[in-house]
C-alpha cells in the first residue's frame, strides 16, 4: 500500500501542507490521473483529505497522516 510514490505524496503534502493534485503529479512525475489515484487510496486510509474547489482538488494531511509522516510519535 506504501510504496515509493505514496510515500512521497505524503511528505510533499506535509511539506507545502496543501497540494492540488496537479501540482502532486508535477512534483512527482506523474500524471494527474496517476496523482489522483495515489490521492484516493491515501484518503481512504485516512491519511490524507481532498477538497474540490473550483477546478481544482487540493490535498491536506489528516491528523493521522501528520502522525505517520512523523513516524508515529
């Protein structure tokens, strides 16, 4: 469930805080199809959430998700 570009998305959005998913796909070298479904999975394992606003959908860390980027402390 964790690989390599899940677990990048979680530090980028930890990092800026809030991402949209074309931004995501940008710094990750997806495309934003790819993106998005990184997105949905890491929401439905709650560690991140998505707002649709306008055009766009941006990407925050849940409190959870602030917790696993941290290690777990």
């Amino acid at each position: 469930m964790f690989g390599r570009t899940r677990a990048a998305v979680i530090r980028l959005v930890g990092a800026d805080g809030e991402l949209t998913t074309g931004t995501l796909a940008a710094r990750l070298g997806v495309s934003a199809a790819s993106a998005s479904q990184h997105a949905t999975a890491l929401r439905g394992a709650g560690l991140l959430t998505s707002e649709r606003r306008g055009k766009t959908v941006h990407h925050a860390l849940t409190p959870l998700g602030e917790r696993f980027l941290r290690g777990g402390e």
